[in-house]
C-alpha cells in the first residue's frame, strides 16, 4: 500500500472518530494511531535497508579493487590497505540498524511468548519456565540479549 494512501487512511480515521462518539470513537483513533506507528516503523526499515543496499555496491566494488589491485602479485600492503577500508566499511553496515534491531527483537520476543503459551500450566515447573520465558521476552525487548 502506498505512504500517501496510509496517511489519508490516517487521516480518515481521526475524522470518522471525531464524528463518533464513546467506545467506537476510541477504537478508531487508537487503530488510526497505530497504523501511522506501523507507517513510520516501516519507512524506518525502509531507510535502513536501502543504506545497506548503497554499502553492499560498495562494498563490492571494493572487493573487486582488492582483486584487481593483487594484479598476481604478492603486494599486500596496498590490499591491507583496502581490506582494512572494507572491514570498516562492513562494520558500519551492520553496527547502525536500530529499526531493524528493534523489530528483530520484537519477533524474537513473540516467539519466545509463544512457546511459553504451548508449554502448558498448573505445575511448579511450568509456572517457573512461563516466567523465565516472560522474563528472557522482556529483555529481548531491551535489547539485553544476543
């Protein structure tokens, strides 16, 4: 769906509650509301994605002008020298997706809640293993664990 339709479906919907009234008012901001967190969510991984895709041309370039400068030859200073570039440059790829992170960890975080719903109930242990896992999904959403 495309960024301009999402902002008029957003738009529509903090219209069509101001025109409504109680619960049914409060539904429809709330769900207008959180389409525009989702709309905002994905331009961010949208960004992030497409600087990863800029650095991985790059990158590659970069590759092969570490290919082409070795020429045969045993020379390495020069191909230290671009190797030493490319692994910066990889860092820096990867070190700066904090949308990407974000949502990541949030998946990770889900699954780990969905396990612990099968795992069952009514026993010590598995009232103990339910709070870990609410426990371990809750740092996973900090960011704490990996």
């Amino acid at each position: 769906m495309a960024e301009g339709m999402i902002k008029d479906l957003v738009a529509s919907g903090h219209a069509l509650a101001d025109d409504m009234t109680g619960a049914p008012s409060v539904l429809v901001r709330c769900l207008a509301a959180q389409l525009e967190v989702q709309l905002v969510r994905a331009n961010a991984l949208a960004a992030e994605n497409a600087h990863a895709r800029e650095r991985h041309v790059f990158i590659r370039a970069l590759a092969v002008s570490i290919l082409e400068h070795s020429g045969g030859r045993m020379d390495w200073r020069g191909a230290m020298e671009d190797a030493t570039e490319l692994l910066q440059t990889v860092d820096s790829v990867y070190a700066k997706t904090p949308a990407t992170d974000a949502f990541l960890a949030e998946v990770r975080a889900q699954g780990v809640e969905m396990f612990s719903e099968k795992f069952g109930g009514g026993t010590q242990l598995s009232d103990m293993v339910k709070e870990v896992a609410k426990d371990f999904a809750a740092q996973l959403r900090k960011g704490a664990v990996l």
